[in-house]
C-alpha cells in the first residue's frame, strides 16, 4: 500500500499584509520606548550632576547666635510639630469601647489646642444617652465627659434625643 500525505494547512510562501504593518509598528513602538528611555537616563544623569554642583557649592559657614526673630520662628517650629505629632488614637480607641447600638454618631469636632472633642450623637432615650456618657467616662484617655445639650426632635417620626457631649482627653 502506498503511503498518502494530506497537507491541511496550505502556508503562504511570504508573510501577509496584516503582518507586515503590526511588525512595522512593533518595531516603530520598540524604538519610540527605548528613545523615551535613553531620554529619561538624560535627564537623570542631568540631575545628579546638578545636585552634585549644588553640594559642593555649598557654604559651609559656622552656626550663628539665634537671633529674637529666629527664636519665634522656633517656637512656632516646636509648636506646629507637636500638633503634628498629637495622637487622637486614644480617644478613636474609647469611642470605639463605648459604642453602642442605641447611639447614632452624628458629628465629631476636634479642638486640639484644647485636647477636646466635641461630639453631636442621638438616641432613642435619653437613658441611652446617659449610659453612654458613663461609658465613655470610664475609658482610659477620656478625662472628662459632659453632656452640654440635649433635645428631642419633635420632626422626626421616632422622636431621637439628640445630645451635645465635650469630652476632655487626657490620661
């Protein structure tokens, strides 16, 4: 018996249209990136010699006396990195501890020259309200907790207490 060979799969002797133009534009896109490339390693080498020039440009002269207006302007220096570095963590933490399903946080209001926050909740009752203020009273980091204000919203369908609270942070 004769052995028969069945080619399913004619190829074409050269590449197609369709193939020509996507490798013309990998190739146009490999040259653009590796331009954009060689650009940015310009820039860079640029760069470093400039900070270069800068550094050793640099006088290296002795510290001065301060003067009154540079001791302000430390003072304020001082005073804006504390309030910078002031930790609320705390009081998120107690507030946290003391949550309740029967209070609605409505807003929360930080004064930290004061260390206090102001809070603005509702409840059902003013129980609730109240059991909340000695939670919080009991948490660590809460000095003080007073409620300011409290009222009932007539419009409101279900009639929630709504409550002022300050709380004094602080160990």
């Amino acid at each position: 018996m004769t052995r028969l060979d069945f080619d399913f799969h004619v190829r074409s002797p050269r590449p197609g249209k369709l193939g020509i133009v996507l490798a013309l534009a990998g190739v146009t896109a490999l040259g653009w990136a590796w331009s954009n490339l060689q650009a940015a390693r310009a820039t860079e080498a640029g760069l470093a010699t400039q900070i270069a020039a800068l550094e050793q440009a640099r006088p290296r002269t002795a510290v001065k006396p301060a003067a009154p207006a540079d001791t302000a302007a430390l003072t304020a220096q001082t005073r804006i990195k504390a309030q910078l570095a002031y930790s609320w963590q705390p009081a998120f933490d107690a507030l946290a501890t003391a949550r309740s399903s029967k209070i609605a946080l409505v807003s929360l209001d930080a004064v930290q020259a004061k260390s206090h926050l102001k809070l603005v909740a509702e409840a059902r009752q003013l129980a609730d309200a109240v059991e909340f203020i000695e939670a919080l009273q009991q948490q660590p980091g809460i000095r003080h907790a007073v409620l300011t204000q409290h009222e009932v919203q007539a419009d409101d369908a279900e009639k929630p207490v709504r409550f002022n609270l300050l709380l004094e942070l602080g160990s």
